[in-house]
C-alpha cells in the first residue's frame, strides 16, 4: 500500500528503531512507548488487520512465536502484554495488521476497568 506508514517503514522511507527484521516480519520500538518496553511486530506484507488475516496463520505463528524471546532480549524477562487492536471499534489506528508487545520490570496495570462482577 503506497500510503500507508508500516508499508513505508518496511521499504525504509520512514526510518524506524529496529528490534528485528527477517523476511516476513519487522518488529520497532513503538514512538510513544507505554511502558518500558513497548515495540510492534508487523508483517512485511500488508494485512490490513486481524479481521483480514484468515489465510495468515503462517506469519501471525512467526509473530507469536517471535514476541516472547524479543520481549526477554529488549527487558521484559517476567512476562509481557501482547495487544492487537482491530478495527475502529478496537481502536486500530494504523490500517496495518501489527502486534504491540508491551513489558518491562514492573508490572503492567489492568487491561481494562473492571465492572464489580
């Protein structure tokens, strides 16, 4: 997709903090961070989002299967939050199937507010 930034991030007209790169998956440090540790797993090919990504059990295995040794290696050894937001109602702001892997020393708060169940 020529508008899209992730599109643009892979073919390097964006410039991007790299944590990993192979060739079906980039993964970069988020640019606002909400925690410590905070980057993005993407596939190179562009999905548009998870609701997309029926036939793609391939590169989103490699993306799971990648998100724990690189969420240890960038300092989140005790565990970590993988986030994919879907669509308007999810929040997806980038048309761009991405997986944010969230972490770092301290414990993460809630997902989401609790009701008093």
């Amino acid at each position: 997709m020529d508008n899209c930034i992730f599109c643009k991030i892979v073919r390097g007209e964006i410039p991007s903090d790299k944590v990993y790169e192979d060739d079906e998956v980039l993964a970069f440090r988020d640019i606002r961070p909400q925690a410590p540790v905070h980057f993005m797993l993407i596939p190179k090919r562009h999905i548009d989002s998870l609701a997309h990504a029926e036939n793609e059990a391939a590169v989103l295995g490699r993306m799971l299967a990648l998100s724990g040794r690189l969420a240890r290696e960038q300092g989140s050894p005790d565990g970590f939050r993988t986030i994919v937001n879907t669509g308007r109602i999810g929040r997806q702001d980038v048309m761009h199937l991405h997986i944010h892997v969230i972490g770092g020393p301290s414990p993460l708060g809630p997902m989401l507010p609790r009701s008093g169940a």
